[in-house]
C-alpha cells in the first residue's frame, strides 16, 4: 500500500519555520506533495533521508510553484503539461511509476473580480487533455489545490459564495466534466455526504477556528483504480499554512 500526501503550503520557507520537518516525518508517505512552495531553484535547502525531491518553479519570484517528494524512483519525470503558454508558473509535476502517473497540479486562481476565470476555463480544458493523454498509456492520479468547492457541502457557505471565485457555476461544471470523463473524487468515494471538512480557511475573521471553510485540495484517481482506493482523509489538525493537507491510500504498483 502506498501513501500520498498534498499539501498546499502557501510558501514553503514559511512553513519550515512552522515545524514543517517534523510534520513530513510524523506523516511518513511515500509521496509527498506541494503546491505554492513560492520559491526559485537555490532558495531552499531541504532533504529527507530516502526521498528524492522533484521541483516545478514558476518564472515570476515568489509565487505558485510544486515540488514531490518521492520515496520511489520514477520511471520519468515531466514539468508542465506541454503547452508553453501554460508552463511558466510552476504549476504541474508529473511522475511516472509501473502501474499510475502521479500528478501534482495548483489550479490557477479566478482572482476575486474574476479577472483570470476566462483563463481559468482555457486552462481546465488543456489539463483535462493533457491527463487524459496520459491516461491512454496507464491510469493517472492527481492532487494539489484545485481552487474550486465541487458541490454546496464542500464549503461553509454556499449560498452568500455562489459566483465568487473557487465556487463560479463555471468553475464547479469544470470539474463535473473531470469527474464524468472518468475521474474519482476520492474523499467523496469514501464520504458521499460528510459535511464541514474542509482543506482551505481564510485567514480572516478567525475562518478557521469557526471551520468556515472550504474543500478545494483533492486527490483525483482514475476510476478503473477504485477498487485500490483503501482511504481518503482531509488532516485539519496539520498547521502551519492556510491550507491543511489531505491523503490518500491506495494499492498501487511502483
């Protein structure tokens, strides 16, 4: 069995000062991702004995960028989804193992007055192509900050956020199409209708301390693998970001 780990960390020196080392060996996965590390190559030194580290840096300093550590050595290794236009923020590792392709994916963000949605919407669709053109070689798993609550009891509030960014009906039908082309949302596969979990909380007005939150980090798989789904879980009590982490087991072949 192995166990993924995605975490958006908001700004990986940041969270280092947060007890982050101490977090990713009390979690001890066998892959551990992350989104918005914030950081160019040089700017961080940061290993753990048996992993390998990964890296996707965005051109501009300072934001978005991922990062994978790996305790098992992939077969290949790819950044981006190919499409130079899309390539330059950091936003996509893709590791290649016998029996999966994990991909670690930051969703860009709509912004609050929407000015990136039409971006957003041309985005979602080149992404979709590009796991669905891995997927015709071997079944894909995906996580990271997805910036979208799916359905109403994926936030605190629903009704006073419809239309905000992260719950736009376009948005939310994008990732509808993800699920219908194939896809397992795989929280949702193991708890259909479990409320007030949620991965992401505003840093205002005490968000998370009411748990006024959202559910936008995900791990997406493949449907022909949930019959290797084993669990699912959203880990509120992990600090040190605005986002917490959220994992997945699964029987998969490396």
């Amino acid at each position: 069995m192995l166990k993924f780990i995605s975490w958006n960390v908001n700004g990986l020196r940041a969270v280092q000062n947060k007890g982050f080392k101490d977090i990713f060996r009390e979690l001890d996965a066998d892959f551990f991702c992350m989104q918005e590390t914030k950081l160019q190559e040089g700017q961080i030194d940061l290993s753990f004995d048996g992993y390998t580290s990964y890296w996707n840096y965005a051109e501009k300093k300072g934001y978005s960028g991922t990062c994978i550590f790996a305790r098992h050595k992939p077969i290949n290794v790819f950044n981006g989804i190919g499409m130079p236009e899309h390539d330059t923020e950091g936003r996509v590792i893709t590791l290649e193992y016998k029996g999966f392709y994990l991909v670690t994916v930051y969703t860009p963000n709509a912004k609050e007055d929407l000015s990136r949605l039409a971006y957003r919407q041309v985005w979602e669709d080149e992404f979709l192509k590009y796991i669905n053109s891995l997927r015709e070689k071997k079944p894909v798993v995906f996580c990271g900050d997805l910036n979208v609550a799916h359905r109403e009891i994926d936030l605190k509030n629903p009704k006073s956020n419809r239309g905000h960014a992260g719950f736009t009906d376009e948005e939310r039908s994008k990732f509808s199409a993800v699920l219908s082309s194939g896809y397992t949302d795989t929280f949702r596969y193991f708890y259909p209708d479990r409320e007030n979990v949620y991965s992401w909380w505003s840093y205002r007005f005490n968000a998370r301390k009411n748990n006024t939150g959202w559910r936008i980090d995900y791990f997406i798989a493949d449907k022909s693998l949930d019959d290797k789904l084993v669990s699912a879980d959203i880990l509120c009590d992990v600090y040190g970001s605005d986002h917490c982490p959220v994992e997945l087991k699964a029987d998969l072949e490396v």
